[in-house]
C-alpha cells in the first residue's frame, strides 16, 4: 500500500509551509463551501489522486458547493 493514500484518515497540523503555498489559490472573493487541495503541487500544476474527482462529484450531488483548488 502507497504511504501516499493511508488505509485510514489522519488529523493532525498542517504544514505551515504547505499552507502558504497554497494560500494564493485559495483568496477569493467568493469562496465555495469546500476546497479541496491537491496532494501535490508541480511547479504551479495541482495534482490530485485519481479518486479525488469523483469524491468531488459525489459532494456536489448531495448538494455542498465544492471544487478542486486548480
């Protein structure tokens, strides 16, 4: 199994640095409910895991304002 998708979820602090980075992409005037950040970034490039859409899809069909930080 890949360290990059544990068998379970953690919680925990995020990495200040990580959150910096990612700060730019997330200041807007009108946010949505749910951002969703990548697992990693190359050079300015988002990159998700392949289950992410879906999981995505299937928050907004419930009805929640969510995308993926691009």
């Amino acid at each position: 199994m890949s360290s990059e998708h544990p068998a379970e979820a953690t919680t925990g602090p995020v990495d200040q640095d990580w959150l910096d980075s990612m700060s730019p992409w997330l200041n807007r005037e009108d946010p949505p409910t749910l951002t969703i950040l990548p697992a990693r970034m190359v050079g300015e490039k988002a990159v998700f895991s392949a289950d992410i859409a879906p999981l995505a899809k299937q928050i907004r069909s419930q009805g929640f304002d969510a995308q993926l930080l691009s």
